[in-house]
C-alpha cells in the first residue's frame, strides 16, 4: 500500500502532491473540501440536483482540496487513496423532498469530511489530533448551514472571540526551546493554578506561552489558556510523563 505522505490523488480538482500532514495543512485541506460541497449545495444546488439523475448508477458528492466539486462514481482503486464519500445519493433524490434530500445529502458530507481528516490525522500525536479537531468543532457543519440553523457567515469562532490574558502581556507566545523549567512531578499541587508555563507541540516542534488557570489534583487534568485566548483541556499526567511542559 502506497505511503499517505507520499501519495499524489489524479482525480479531478486533486492536485498531484503528498497529502497535509501538519494540523494547519489538514485543516486548511477540509476547509477547501468544505467550501466545494457547501457552494454545491447552496450557490450551484439546481447545478447539483439536476445531475443526481437516479436513472444513473451510484454517484456521490466529491469536495476537493482546491475548493471545487463533483458528481461522479466512486473511484476505482481498492482500497480507495482517501475515504469515499457517502454512494448512491441519487437514488433517494426523487423518494423525498428536494429540502430534506439536500439536507441528507449534507449530513452525509460532512461525515465524509470527519472521515477525511480523521484519515490524515493518524500522524499526528494524540495533543495534535485535540488541537485539529477543536479548530474543525469551532466551525458550523456544512447540515448547520444549508438547513438555516446557522447562517455560513454569521458562526462565532469561540477562540476568536477570546482574549488574551493580561497576565501573558510583554512575554514571547513561541519558541523552538523552553525557557522555563521542565516540569516534574513533584510539581503537581495546587499552586500550579495561575502559573505561566510552556506548552510543547510535537507536530511542530514548538513551545507555547500558556497560563494554568485550573488543576484538579484527582483526575491529573488542568484547564490551560494560551496567549491567542484559546482554551484547552490539559492531561497532566501524559504531560509530565513526556516532558512536554516548562514552568516559568
């Protein structure tokens, strides 16, 4: 089976070239895939529709990472490069409402876009994966949108929205080396609530400024905000055990 980093998609919209391997490189990847499905369901949907003929054989939606979008059978490498999309969309076309069956047809896109990002997601460390997820969770889904729950423009980011502390002011947010102590676990107590620590990303290879704003010496899981303002779930334990924290 041909190495993912090293695998180069030919199908329409798929620029040759190795897959997205960082968190921002897979994130940006299903933003693209996202606004090629969306703009097939929304802004092209007659387009759409009117190519779901359910006299043809199974067809699905394909979003790529160019931005643009597709009616067609699956591929035909098995196994497939990358998850197929939901088969046989239009066969339920004419069996329902064109409103629900849109709304289907989304439900099923966006299941496919999870799929897409979970399978480039596997080289990345279990913090990185937290991290991808939570940018894809602070989005609305493409069914949030075309079914009026929320409009594309108007979905709060909720990391966007926060602030910095004023605590981290006149402090560096990263660097590729720690310039605090690397944390022990003798330093688990309740005084570690408030401290400034660094933060170390394996998928970057570098170390962030945060503030523990929580710990909960039981359960070994603190309550960490960066300096962009973004909140995070911490396991101490894993934390201290690979050395991935430096107390300032």
């Amino acid at each position: 089976m041909e190495d993912p980093q090293h695998a180069t998609p030919t199908a329409e919209g798929e620029a040759a070239g190795p897959f997205p391997r960082s968190v921002d490189e897979i994130f940006e990847d299903f933003q693209n895939r996202k606004a090629g499905l969306l703009k097939a369901l929304t802004e092209d949907v007659d387009d759409f529709y009117s190519q779901c003929d359910p006299s043809k054989e199974n067809l699905c939606l394909h979003g790529y990472k160019d931005g643009s979008w597709s009616v067609g059978p699956p591929g035909n490498e098995v196994p497939p490069e990358l998850p197929e999309p939901c088969l046989g969309i239009n066969f339920a076309r004419d069996g329902m409402s064109r409103r629900d069956w849109i709304a289907l047809v989304a439900v099923h896109s966006d299941s496919w876009l999870m799929s897409v990002a979970s399978f480039y997601s596997v080289r990345l460390d279990s913090t990185g994966r937290a991290r991808l997820f939570k940018q894809i969770n602070a989005l609305p889904t493409i069914f949030e949108t075309v079914t009026g729950r929320v409009a594309s423009g108007e979905y709060e980011d909720p990391v966007a929205t926060r602030k910095r502390p004023s605590s981290m002011m006149g402090r560096p947010t990263e660097s590729s080396h720690p310039s605090g102590r690397i944390i022990r676990p003798d330093d688990m107590g309740p005084q570690l609530k408030g401290r400034q620590a660094e933060l170390f990303w394996p998928d970057d290879a570098m170390w962030y400024l945060v503030e523990i704003q929580t710990i909960n010496l039981k359960t070994k899981q603190a309550k960490i905000v960066y300096a962009t303002g973004e909140v995070e779930d911490l396991d101490m334990e894993e934390i201290v055990r690979d050395q991935h924290m430096a107390l300032l």
